[in-house]
C-alpha cells in the first residue's frame, strides 16, 4: 500500500503536469514555496494543513475531495 502522503505527492505532481505548471507556478498560486511543492512532491513533507491543501487545490483547479481522494 501507497502511503497517503505519497499518493497526495504524485496526484499534485500529475495534475501540475496535466495542466502545465511548473512547481514555481504551483506555488505561486498556492502561497507556497517551491521547496514545499517538491517535499509535497517527493513525500517527505507528510502534513499539509488543511488551509494549504485548499490552496493546493484551488491552484490545480480541484476540489479538496479531488486532491486528496
């Protein structure tokens, strides 16, 4: 089984590509670092708080149910 924060890490990754973004963009639009969408990323940043995860799904143009699910 996939941990959680690795399967949140990739479905962020796929979208951004899916849309076109790079990670500065992502972040830009989230008011994050790039440094935290590649920690995101990669897993190793396990617990975004749910204002970040808001961000992170308004920026790549999904619900939280979406990003998350």
């Amino acid at each position: 089984m996939i941990p959680a924060a690795t399967r949140l890490g990739m479905k962020i990754k796929r979208l951004r590509i899916a849309h076109g973004f790079t990670q500065v963009d992502v972040a830009a639009r989230a008011k994050v670092t790039q440094g935290y969408i590649a920690q995101l990323e990669s897993g190793l940043q396990k617990d975004p708080s749910l204002a970040v995860v808001r961000r992170l799904a308004k920026a790549l143009k999904v619900t939280v149910g979406e990003l998350v699910a």
